[in-house]
C-alpha cells in the first residue's frame, strides 16, 4: 500500500500566507502555521491544491519576468482512470492517486511545485527551468509512474497490485512572453489531450520552443519527436 502522505514531506513556498492579528508576536505561530497548511493543502494526497497552485504559478512567471529564465508547467492525467474506480471502486482510486503524488514527491525538486489540480490531473510548476529540460524530466516521471506497482484494495477488501500510466502535457513560459497565467495552463492542458489522442501513456509538448531555447539538429528533433511526442505546430 503506497506510503501516507504527510504535509512534512511537502514545503511549502511563501506564496500565499495567513497573518496573525498579533503580528510578529503572534502567541499561536504553530497554530496559524497549520491553519496555513489546511487551507493549501490537498486533504487526500497531502500534496498542494488548486488555489496553492495558482498562487504559485503567477508569482514564478513573474520571476520570468524579472529574470528571463523560463517557467515550465507540466499537466498530468492518470490515464484510463474511471476503470479504477469502475473496476476496483472508489477508495482504490483513492489510493492509486496517492501513489502517483508520492511517485512526484520522489521525481522532483524541493522547490518544483507539485500539485493536484482536480479529479485526476495533477500539476507541476517547474521554476527557472528551460524547455528541453521539461521535456526531459517529463519523460522521467512518465518512466517512474509507469514502472510502479501500486498497490490497492478492492471492494471485496482484498489488496492487489495495478499498473498506472499517465498522459503529460507541458507549458513554456519564456522571457518576453506575453501569454496570461490562464493560456500557459490551457498551452499544457492542449498537450496533454493530445497525449491522450495519440495513445496515452505520452509527453507532448511544443517542438519549437525547445528549438527556440536550444541548437537542435535535424536528427536530434526527428529523435524528440518520435521519443517524447513532440509537435511542429
């Protein structure tokens, strides 16, 4: 059975906080902390939630903005997910989405940004990271959920091993771009379909921002493309 999660094992950035009415004397720091933490916290995986992810996701393009480095985003779908939970029922869904956000605990950076977005989608926001190196790490955690024996229990109370694959997505936010917070993630989730499109179990992402930020030759994006899903459009 996949491991707990506890709000410990994730840190949270200082993206979005709670003042004490005290101030810098606040006499419940551990308390107000906590309360923090519940308000951005997913309450089944343990991981960030939607209105953690937001927060974050406009104050790192914002770094884009100041310091050219690039933002990456990568959207996640479990796929075939509804014949887990038709399947197996509900609580072994519960549990499979629980190993996938420890299997992305395990894949990524303290200061990535892991979270779950809704239902069965999951999120990444990756800070100060180019685009071929999202294509890359994408890939990574596609191997890593794909390589998992997640552990479940069925309705008949009986523990048994799946296997899980994930369709991703990715979104670039470059220096000088112009696109809001809502059409990086739409860019991300429009990869994303199309993994799914074309056989789940997939990264796709935009070919020319890799090139835009990187030499590539000919062989090597014929090798992208055909490796991670890439798209010339």
């Amino acid at each position: 059975m996949s491991e707990e999660i506890s709000n410990s094992d994730y840190q949270f950035s200082s993206y979005e906080g709670i003042e004490c009415p005290a101030g810098e004397n606040c006499p419940w720091p551990e308390e107000v902390r906590k309360l923090e933490e519940q308000l951005l916290t997913d309450p089944l995986t343990g991981i960030a939630n939607y209105r953690h992810f937001s927060s974050a996701l406009d104050q790192e393009m914002e770094r884009t903005r100041r310091s050219g480095a690039s933002t990456s985003l990568i959207m996640v779908d479990i796929d075939y997910f509804k014949k887990i939970n038709d399947n197996y029922g509900h609580e072994a869904g519960n549990m499979a989405l629980q190993a996938l956000a420890n299997c992305m605990l395990a894949s990524f950076r303290k200061l990535d940004v892991v979270c779950r977005y809704g239902g069965e989608e999951f999120a990444i926001i990756l800070p100060a990271t180019e685009a071929l190196v999202a294509v890359q790490v994408a890939e990574r955690l596609r191997k890593n959920i794909e390589a998992m024996d997640v552990e479940i229990c069925n309705q008949k109370g009986e523990t048994l091993e799946i296997k899980m694959t994930a369709s991703l997505g990715i979104g670039i936010y470059p220096r000088h771009s112009t696109i809001s917070a809502k059409e990086l993630i739409q860019e991300a989730d429009d990869f994303l379909y199309k993994a799914k499109k074309s056989g789940r179990n997939k990264v796709c992402y935009g070919i020319h921002k890799v090139e835009a930020e990187a030499e590539v030759s000919a062989a090597e994006k014929d090798a992208l493309n055909s490796i991670f899903g890439g798209d010339d459009e």
